[in-house]
C-alpha cells in the first residue's frame, strides 16, 4: 500500500517508478480518480494459497498537512474506517475469504485522536490481521485489538529500515475456519 513518502518525488514519479514493481499496488482510501494515478491502484486483491482465500486491502494516512500539496495534486484522502469496513466485509460475506488482512500506513497509535491501527481493529468487524507502518513502532510480538463483534484482530509493526522482521502463521481447519495464530520477530543483523 502507499505511504506519505511514496509521494515525494510527486505523482508523476511515483507512476515512472511503477512498472519496475513485482506487485499491485493496492489502496482503498485514497481517491486517484482525478489524478494521473488514475486506475494504477486497486482497493484490493484476492490471493488463493493453499486452498484458502485471501483478501488484502491498503490503507493510507492523510496527507494533508504532511506532504506538500503539489506532490500528491487532487488525491482525495476518504475516511479509511468506513472504507475498510465496507470491503473487509464485501472479501469476508460475499467473496467468502477465510482471511482479510490490512496493509496499513495508517500508524499504529497516537495520543490524539487520530485514526490509527488500533482504532481501525476496534471499528471494524472483518479484518483478521494489520500489518502497519507510519510510525515505526516496534512490537515484539502482534498486539490483539478487540474489533465491534468482539472476534481478535491482530496488529503488527516491525519498525522500519529491516531491523526486524515478523512472521505471523494462521492455523486453519480443514474446512478453512481460522483455528489459532503463531508469531515471532527476528532482529536482523548486519
């Protein structure tokens, strides 16, 4: 998903940088359609492994009064709760994924009232899992966040600059229902 520094070298940088990516880009908040990014990014994406059924969903922080205005032109920042709750629960109900997992550049939490990965987790009902950035926080193992219908959602951050990596396994039963989840953090050594 994209963060605030994805846009500083401005939109036509980021769009010349594009095709050198092995992935799609994948955003639900952030509104492109009057801009040259246009079509270039999808509010989400459907992976199947192993017989399961997985959907991921980005979300992007507000730029507004964090990047410069002429770098990110006539994107419009849409309130991401609201958004994620809409598709989390379109990938869970009606696309029938086992697991619906956020990449987030949302932070993981603030002293202000600000719209983090922790408030996302409790306002939301169908994400599993929020893999997060922005602030850089350091969580040894994920933080679990109780969503609206009481079911865990698992946060993680790892930092920044690869001085840690996650791995978080979900466990699921043979008819695809989630079981239980594993996880461990490495720091990585130079």
């Amino acid at each position: 998903t994209l963060g605030n520094h994805d846009f500083d070298n401005g939109m036509d940088g980021l769009l010349k940088q594009m095709p050198h990516a092995k992935f799609p880009f994948i955003n639900l908040n952030y509104d492109f359609s009057d801009t040259p990014l246009n079509e270039k990014i999808i509010p989400y994406k459907i992976f199947q492994k192993g017989g399961l059924t997985i959907g991921v969903i980005g979300l992007g922080i507000e730029l507004q009064g964090l990047v410069d205005a002429k770098l990110y032109g006539n994107t419009r920042y849409t309130d991401p709760v609201i958004k994620a709750n809409t598709t989390a629960r379109l990938l869970k109900q009606e696309m029938k994924c086992q697991l619906v997992i956020c990449l987030s550049h949302l932070g993981y939490k603030y002293n202000e009232k600000k719209i983090s990965d922790e408030i996302l987790a409790q306002q939301t009902s169908s994400i599993d899992l929020i893999l997060g950035g922005h602030t850089h926080t350091f969580l040894d193992s994920p933080a679990i966040v109780k969503n609206t219908e009481q079911k865990n959602v698992l946060i993680a951050q790892t930092g920044w600059g690869g001085i840690r990596m996650g791995r978080i396994d979900f466990l699921f039963g043979e008819k695809g229902q989630k079981i239980t989840h594993t996880s461990s953090t490495v720091k990585i050594s130079k």
